[in-house]
C-alpha cells in the first residue's frame, strides 16, 4: 500500500503509507501541535499495527507546521472530563503511546521542528533517530503548571544525558535549546531547516531497504541496554501525575496558561 492516507483529521493525525516508510504527521498546527486524548489513543494505534503490517521498515514521526509537538492540549480538558475522560485514562494513553513507540518493531525517526514541549519531549526522546532543525528546543514545563514530567521524559533525558540535566529540565521548566540538546546526546543531529528534511528521507529511505526482523532485534537490544528504568517511571508517573492533575495547583496554572495562550492566539 502505497500513500494512502489511513487516519482523519478529526484525530488531529495523519498516518500514510509511502512505500515501506510510514509517515505519522501530528495535525493540530493551529494550537502548535497539541495533542489531546484522541489524537494519544490513535497515534499508540498506529504505532500498535505496525506489529502485524510487515511490510513497514521505519515510521517517521513529525509535526504540521513550525512545531513537533508542544504536549497536551489543555483546552479540551473539561470537555474531555464532561464525557468520561478520567486523569488515569490520559495517563494511560499517554504511557500507551511511548511504550508503542519504544516498542515498535522498526525504527522511529523523529523530525523535530521549533517545539518539542511536555509530553512532546516524550515522543521526540522514544524515537530511535531524532533530528531537529536550528529553531527546535526541548522544554519540560510541566512544573510551571503544577505538574510533574510524564511519557517517561525525565527518565529517558536521565538516561542519555544524566541525572543533573533531568533535574535541571524537570524542575526549572526552562527551555533547552537544540544545541545543548544534541551536545549532551539526546538528539541525532540539528541541521539546517533546509537540511533536516533531506537528513530525514535518507534515513527512511536507507531503512526501508533494510531487513526487518534484524532492525527489530538490533533496536529491541539498544532499548534494553539503554532504557531499564522506562517502566518503573511510567508506572510511577501514572500514579504521581492522576494526583496532581485534580490538584489546586493544576487548575491554577492550566487556569493561567490557557488564558495567555488564548491572547497569544488573538494577536
């Protein structure tokens, strides 16, 4: 199957089939590629059917527009609450979708552009090639809303990079630009944005020539020897995050934050 567009706009998602490449487009531009608990479910389901669709040698993650992904999108928080949403639920589906990009059996090459923030910074760390343009920055801002780093981000920034710049992200929820990045080795490689699209389709295409079960077992041993601590801090997260999400704290700094970002949207 070939370019054939799988997942519809009402998701915030496309997923198309480009060859043995599949390209997994987060669409929400409008709102820098936030992601709500629709588009989590339908990007772990995509991430899922690679499973059994042999013919896929790697999946190229990206965002529409100037942004990858700047983390969930608080503004569908009530009406996502009005129709049974729970804290848990999110949590679940978040953890879902990291763990199916982790666990994908072929490559996931991620093509990060401007902001990778919150849950963002997840899914550009899962990836197993992540390359961003000059512009791009990592931010782990959850702090600044009363909450705490979750996808497993701390603990995939613990360990690529170590524990002083994990804490330094999750507790200062400052923005680290994509130079800082990829010295302390948690992305690929920062090119130009002329550059990053071509970096990008070699890789995929180098890929998708390449035999799968053999990327499947080399992939699985780099994860075992790298990310030991993934699930103990998804499972830990889960249980810390569903607590400050109904918090005081929360609901002030979701409160302030949606208030600024519906000005910034106004101008």
């Amino acid at each position: 199957m070939s370019n054939v567009e799988q997942t519809t706009a009402p998701t915030g998602l496309r997923v198309v089939h480009d060859g043995r490449v599949l390209r997994v487009t987060i669409a929400n531009p409008k709102r820098k590629n936030a992601i709500n608990y629709d588009t989590m479910v339908a990007l772990g389901d995509a991430f899922e059917a690679v499973v059994e669709d042999r013919t896929v040698r790697a999946i190229v993650l990206t965002g529409e527009g100037e942004d990858f992904c700047t983390g969930a999108d608080l503004s569908g928080a009530v009406s996502e609450a009005q129709r049974g949403v729970t804290p848990e639920m999110t949590m679940d589906a978040a953890n879902r979708l990291v763990k199916a990009i982790v666990d994908a059996p072929v490559p996931v090459i991620a093509r990060i552009r401007g902001a990778a923030a919150g849950v963002g910074v997840a899914l550009a760390l899962a990836a197993d090639l992540t390359y961003a343009s000059e512009d791009a920055y990592l931010l782990l801002a959850f702090i600044n809303i009363g909450l705490m780093p979750d996808g497993g981000a701390a603990a995939m920034v613990a360990a690529a990079a170590g524990r002083p710049l994990a804490a330094e992200m999750a507790l200062l929820g400052e923005r680290l630009p994509i130079a800082d990045a990829v010295r302390h080795g948690l992305v690929t490689g920062v090119l130009s944005a002329e550059e990053l699209d071509a970096k990008v389709e070699a890789a995929a295409a180098k890929l998708s020539t390449g035999p799968r079960r053999a990327l499947e077992l080399t992939k699985s041993a780099l994860n075992n020897a790298s990310l030991t601590s993934l699930d103990a801090a998804l499972a830990a997260e889960k249980t810390g995050q569903s607590e400050l999400l109904q918090s005081p704290d929360f609901m002030e700094g979701a409160t302030a934050m949606l208030t600024k970002r519906k000005a910034v949207f106004a101008e």
